[in-house]
C-alpha cells in the first residue's frame, strides 16, 4: 500500500546529507541496528531520541488455538519486541488527521439500543468493506447510475458518518479506486495541509470543481431522504429506528463540515489579516518618510544628522539608520522633488548662501596648510547617487560627506541635492588604516561646520547636531573658522570631547 | 539504554568524536522519521520494518463523559521486529524461569 523504499535507498539518502561514504552510513547504520538489539538483550529497553523506544515485553503462557488443526494449543511464554514512537514522529505520522478531534455521539447516549449499536458497527464494517473492495456497491439490491452512485459516496459521508469522519477515512480508497473523488474530498475537507497526501495518491483530475460540490451538498440531502424513504421499506424492523436515527444524527453533521469548513476560513483569514497589517505598516513608514522629508527638506541629510546622533550620542537609533538605505534610493525621486524648492530656497537665500559660502572658501584655504590641499579626483555624478553614498564608497565611511560637500561648495547649493550629470571633486583621504590624518579630520570638521550653517540658515532642527559632529572630529576646529555660531548649538557641540 | 549510551558505543567502535557520531545518528533517526511522516516503508536489516497505517475511525465508549465518541481515524506508526531478532530474543530471560 505504501510505498516502500530500500534500505540502499535510506542509506544513499542518509550519505549524502552526511558527507560520508555510502559504505560508511550502510555499516554505520547496521551497527545502529545491531546495538539497538544488544541493548534489548541487555536492558530490555533502547530510547532512540527523536525516534521512539523499543521494548521487550513478556507474554504470559496463553491458551492459543490453531486454525489448521483446530486443536487447542498452549502458546508458551515469550518475548514480544514492542515499539513505541515520539510523541513528535506520531504527531509528524498523524499530520493528515491532526485536525479531526473526537465527536461525542448524542444519540447514543441512552442505554438498552443494543440493536442500534450493532446497526452501528455493522456500517462501520461496510464501511470497511467498502473502503477494501469499494467497487461493490453497498446495498447491492439498490441499483444507481454512475452519477448516482458517485453522489451516494458523499451522501455516505453525512449519512453513516455524521460527523464527516468517513471523508478522512477514505484516504484509504484512493489506493485501489476513485481516485478522483477521493483526491476531491481531500481538497474539499483537508485543504491545503494535504497537499502533498494528494500529491502521493496522485489523484485523477477531479472532475467538479469543490466549491461546486459544496453547492450541490444542499441538493444532495434532499435526494439523500428520498433515498432514505425508498431505502426503509428494504431494511429489516429493527434497523428502522437506527435509520431514523440517522437521519436525526444526519442533521447535525454540518456541525462538523461547518467547523472545518470555519477553521479553513480562520486560516486564510489569518494571514489576509497579517498582510493587511503589513501593508498598513508599510503605508505608515511611507506617510512618516514624505512627512519627514517635508518638514526637513531631504530626508536624506536630516536622517544623516539623526546618525551622527546616533553614532555619536545614543547608540539606539538603529531604526533611523535602518531607514537610510530606502532614503539613497529615493534619492532620485527627492531630487526631483526637491528641485523645485531648492530653486525657490536658493534662490530667496542667494544673497546670504553666497557670502557664506565664500566665507567657508575663504576659511578652508586659510585653515588649511600648505600641503593640506588633498589631491583630487573629479567624478560625474550619475542617477541614484547622494553624497552620503559617495562617501561610503569612496570612504568607506558615510559620515565623511560634508568633507565632500565642502570641498565642492560653489557648485553645491543645498547638500541634500546633487544633479546628474555635476562633476565633483572627491578629495583623497591621506591617512593610514581608514584612520583620517589630522589635517583631513579637520577639513571633515569644517564640513560639518559649513553643513551646520547652511542647515542653521535654512531653519532645519538637526542643525546643531552638525556642529557636535564638527567639534568631534577636530576639537579645535572653532579656531580655525570665524563663523558666527548660536549660542545654544555651541553650548551643545562643546560637550563632545 | 538510552541515546547516549547508543552514541557512546557506536564513536568508540567507528573512532569518532561523540559529536560527530551524535550528528550522525540524529540524521538517520531524521531520514527514518522523515520517511515515515511521507508514509515510506523501509526495512533495516537485522532491526525490522517500520511503516505507517492508516486506524480507521472507530467508536468508543467514553466513561467520563459517560456517552459514545467517534474516534477520527489515525495515521499510526508500525514496526514489526525482523525475524532473527525476535527468535533470538524470544526467550530470553525466560528460559531460565522455566
């Protein structure tokens, strides 16, 4: 019945995921055998961890009676080898059926219906017999069209087995006949959890639809009494009563299709929740960027500010960095939409960006030593790419852009906002082992310082934290320029050592 | 005898590090584990067959409850102990008894 694979087969599979030589898992696994059968000698008990436990139980001398001769004979007594499994590998085994739970069964509740019982049993039988030959049909004095007899197997599973067990337990049918309808009662009551089951019976294509076959259950009761009714003269007296307890019984067996029907339903509701929450996280962080970058002009820079922070003050800011990357790839989008503005800005700001911007000029070359000038490469800016980005491949260090910006200032109005096509200078950092020489340490400082004021003169909250990056790159940097500075900010940049 | 006693056994004979051999022995009780939840039957020699059947729905007597339940069937686990296992098994500890 099931399929059955050699033992070669389990130890190739076993090789391969091991690494070790077929030869070596065949003995291996051999030997495993062996001492599971020394332990028994032994012990009495082998616990195989994740596997089960085998056993060595005692059977007692019993009377036995052999078949052949009919003669009584004394069976003496002996050992008998049991195997108890995990409660994990019976739970993995039983996965198809996991779902089902035991039914109490109202209408037997009242004593003295012995003949309802054997009734009972007896369709639990031709259940059996039908599952082993399920050709023949089940009450062979009752002659059906196909389609009726194919309608009568689900009938069956309302009318013997009011709590819509039988479907599960045609899972044996598959193997010899009805593929197809068994494959389609699995899709209809198992779901997608038995996929694979169906997968292994290889089902023919059903041939209705589930959802179809769900419509036509209503339909089917209704035939299903007629059924009853021409059934009941044919049946005995006593089986009467047990036929209309059935139909009563019958009636409650939506109970369970409905319940698996629900928890189908549940599942799927599930995860339609899950990704509406996801989706709805998602708008949120959306909303939340735009906003930001509303408020602060380009998100980019204003979460660059909230890194320094982060890196310099309180280490807890992994979200904002968490969000950079989206930000370098919004960039183009930014840049688009910060076009406009940036013209307006540039252009309400022209008088005071531009005596600035030669001041910071004029202070990087006064500051700078003779030899500081750091050799330069140039570079064209191409789609996508932020100064911040720039810095971390140029860097390896993200945090250095205001050294670029600063270097490039004439031709940088806003530094959220480069265009395609700039050609910038990237100034070459001199020091040893990603370690900045002084004097670079210092034009990074003055970047920020230049970053700073733009930011202060644009009114951008962050501002200040710029003047605390500057201050910790060069502790002296204040001496070296003769921008004016708010008060505040540089009380608050003055605690950076 | 219990897992540790099995791996102990089995690193000494195949000079291997318990580790290794434990990592060993969790694979094939995964493989074998594996197959059955597949519903695969497989034969260890000098061990026995392990299979799955399915326990068809069954009805049973509650007494708590004091009312019939209708067990849903179950996919249960089989083993059936090789022949030279069990014959050499059979009596022991017995024969001395009798």
């Amino acid at each position: 019945m099931n399929h059955k694979i050699t033992f070669q087969e389990l130890v190739d599979a076993i090789a391969e995921q091991s690494g070790k030589s077929k030869q070596f898992t065949h003995d291996f696994v051999k030997d495993f055998a062996a001492l599971i059968k020394e332990g028994l000698e032994n012990d009495g008990t082998v616990n195989i961890a994740g596997l089960g436990k085998f056993e060595l139980k005692k059977m007692d001398e019993r009377e036995g009676y052999n078949p052949e001769t009919e003669e009584k004979i004394t069976i003496p007594a002996h050992n008998k080898i049991e195997f108890t499994p995990y409660k994990d590998l019976e739970e993995l085994v039983n996965a198809p059926y996991s779902h089902m739970e035991p039914e109490i069964i109202e209408e037997e509740t009242g004593a003295g219906q012995p003949a309802d019982e054997e009734k009972e049993e007896e369709s639990i039988e031709e259940d059996q017999t039908e599952t082993d030959s399920p050709a023949s049909d089940e009450e062979p004095g009752i002659k059906k069209a196909p389609w009726e007899e194919d309608m009568e197997s689900e009938i069956e599973v309302d009318e013997d087995d009011p709590f819509g067990l039988n479907a599960k337990h045609k899972n044996r049918v598959p193997f010899s006949f009805d593929q197809g309808d068994a494959g389609k009662d699995e899709q209809e009551e198992e779901g997608p959890e038995d996929e694979e089951d169906v997968v292994e019976f290889s089902p023919e294509i059903a041939p209705e639809e589930p959802a179809e076959k769900e419509d036509r259950t209503g339909e089917q009761e209704d035939k299903n009494e007629e059924k009853e009714s021409e059934r009941e003269p044919k049946t005995t007296r006593e089986e009467k009563p047990a036929a209309a307890e059935i139909k009563a019984s019958r009636k409650s067996s939506p109970s369970f299709r409905d319940r698996s029907h629900r928890r189908q339903n549940t599942g799927g509701a599930f995860w339609i929740i899950a990704a509406a929450f996801i989706v709805l996280l998602l708008a949120i962080a959306a909303w939340y960027l735009m906003g930001t970058q509303q408020q602060a002009s380009p998100p980019a820079a204003a979460s660059e500010t909230r890194q320094v922070q982060g890196e310099e003050e309180t280490p807890s800011q992994d979200q904002t960095q968490g969000g950079q990357p989206e930000q370098q790839d919004d960039a183009v989008q930014q840049q688009a939409q910060g076009e406009a503005e940036a013209e307006q800005e540039a252009a309400a700001d022209a008088g005071q960006a531009a005596s600035t911007g030669q001041k910071a000029a004029d202070q990087s070359g006064q500051t700078a030593d003779p030899d500081a000038a750091p050799p330069v490469e140039t570079i064209t800016v191409s789609a996508g790419q932020t100064l911040w980005g720039l810095a971390a491949s140029e860097y390896e260090n993200p945090y250095l852009w205001p050294w670029i910006y600063d270097t490039n200032k004439p031709s940088i109005n806003d530094p959220d906002i480069i265009y395609v096509g700039q050609s910038l200078d990237i100034p070459q950092r001199r020091g040893q082992n990603n370690e900045l020489s002084n004097n670079d340490s210092l034009q990074v400082a003055l970047g920020y310082v230049e970053t700073y004021l733009w930011y202060k003169e644009n009114n951008l909250e962050n501002a200040r934290f710029y003047l605390y990056a500057a201050k910790k790159y060069h502790n002296r940097v204040f001496e070296y320029t003769d921008a004016t500075f708010d008060e505040d900010d540089l009380r608050f940049a003055n605690r950076a050592q | 005898m219990n897992t540790d006693d099995l791996v102990e056994r089995l690193s000494e004979k195949w000079d291997l590090t318990k580790q290794e051999t434990r990592e060993i022995v969790d694979l094939v009780v995964q493989n074998m584990c594996d197959n059955l939840a597949q519903g695969n039957d497989f034969t260890i020699p000098e061990l026995g067959t392990f299979g799955t059947h399915t326990r068809n729905k069954q009805k049973s007597y509650n007494p708590h409850y004091e009312k019939y339940m209708m067990l849903p069937p179950k996919r249960v686990v089989d083993f059936d102990a090789s022949r030279n296992l069990e014959d050499d098994l059979k009596y022991l500890g017995i024969e001395n008894e009798s």
